[in-house]
C-alpha cells in the first residue's frame, strides 16, 4: 500500500500552533491548492480550488508557526489521513494530510533571507520517513 501527497498553495490563515500533554508541538495549516484548466471543447480558462487541512509535528511545526503566514506559499509533502470523532450524536470524519516535510516556497524575495526547514530527524506519530526532492522555481509547472 502506497500513500502520498504532494501539494502547492497558499496558506489561508497564519498556522496554528499547540503542544500535546507530552509537550510535542503540533501545528496545522490550511492550504489553498488552485488549479487552472480549460473544460474539454471550450477556450474559456477556469480555477478550481481545493481547501486542504494539513497536521505539521515537532520542530517543522515550531518553524512553520514561526515563519509561515496568511498568503505565503509552501510545499508540502505527507500522507492522507482520515480520522472520525463524534459530536451531538453524530460520527464525523475529517480528511486531512499528516505532513512528513514542508518547504516554504516564497522566501528570499524581496530581500527576506531563505528558510530552512530542519527534517524530522526521526518520524513521529508512526509517520514513514521521506525526503522532500530538490527543485527549484523553473521546475514548477505552475505559479
């Protein structure tokens, strides 16, 4: 079984930072993913965009709340997670990608130094480890 996400998009809100009971901080973010497309037959462009709760754990959760904010652009790897908890009586579920590594994508512009995000020297929360691949602006097919 094969699990993994790759997302680009812009954070919709400054991220959320929390400790667990243990003290291991947790953070998330909501991505905004928009894809532009031309419908089959039609010349008229469209957007679509999908809104994507993302869990950041341990030191990339510290420096994600310290340098990520409204707007900015990020890159973000991980897994699809689907968890249920039950409110008024009801089962809910929530779909959500559990991060693995981030990479912030709009730093360096307009003279702010570049971030380095520390990867997870060992996987947390029973999290396989990954490595984010290096690219760089010209190999994105979108902007």
């Amino acid at each position: 079984m094969y699990n993994k996400v790759l997302l680009i998009g812009n954070l919709t809100a400054d991220p959320e930072l929390r400790y667990t009971p243990q003290g291991t901080p947790v953070a998330t973010i909501r991505l905004a993913c928009t894809e532009k497309f031309r419908s089959k037959g039609s010349t008229e462009l469209k957007e679509e965009t999908l809104f994507v709760n993302c869990i950041v754990w341990g030191s990339q959760a510290t420096t994600s709340h310290q340098y990520l904010k409204k707007g900015r652009k990020c890159f973000v790897e991980g897994r699809l997670v689907i968890r249920d908890y039950e409110k008024d009586g009801q089962r809910r579920w929530i779909t959500e990608i559990r991060v693995q590594n981030i990479k912030f994508l709009d730093f360096g512009r307009d003279g702010e130094k570049p971030v380095v995000v520390p990867q997870q020297s060992s996987p947390t929360q029973g999290e396989d480890d990954f490595s984010i691949p290096e690219f760089s602006d010209e190999d994105i097919p979108f902007s």
